[in-house]
C-alpha cells in the first residue's frame, strides 16, 4: 500500500513517519482506546480530546465520519 505523509495535527497523534492508510486508522483507533474515548452510550461515537479535535474539527463524530475527515490530514 501507498504510503501517505501525516500534517502536523494528525502527526501530534501518532508521530510523522508516513504509513498506509490502514496503519493510520488502526493508530488512530489504538489512541481512542488508551484514552477511553468512545461515547458509553453509543460506542460508534467518538467524542474528541484536544488532539482527535484538532484533526476532526468537532467535539464529538461518528466512525463512519472519522476515516473521511482523517484523509484531509494525509498527503
């Protein structure tokens, strides 16, 4: 898989090294989990810390949103 290079605020998260699209995804899941952040109500939401916000752009979003708003930060 094609390699993509993190910005600065996506590489906040997980370091700046460039990695697989895939790899982003499991890094990004892999912090939600270590800081509790998905909704106990509802575990399809993720509510967002400083550094997930700075990426997302919202306090809180769904999974299903969050791979799209991620894919803005790579290149």
């Amino acid at each position: 898989m094609k390699t993509l290079k993190p910005n600065p605020a996506l590489a906040a998260i997980f370091g700046a090294e460039p990695l697989p699209r895939t790899e982003v995804t499991k890094r990004i899941w892999d912090y939600i989990k270590q800081y509790n952040l998905q909704n106990p109500a509802n575990k399809r939401n993720i509510l967002c810390d400083g550094l997930l916000k700075a990426v997302m752009g919202k306090d809180q979003v769904t999974m299903f949103e969050m791979t799209g708003l991620v894919g803005k930060h790579l290149s």
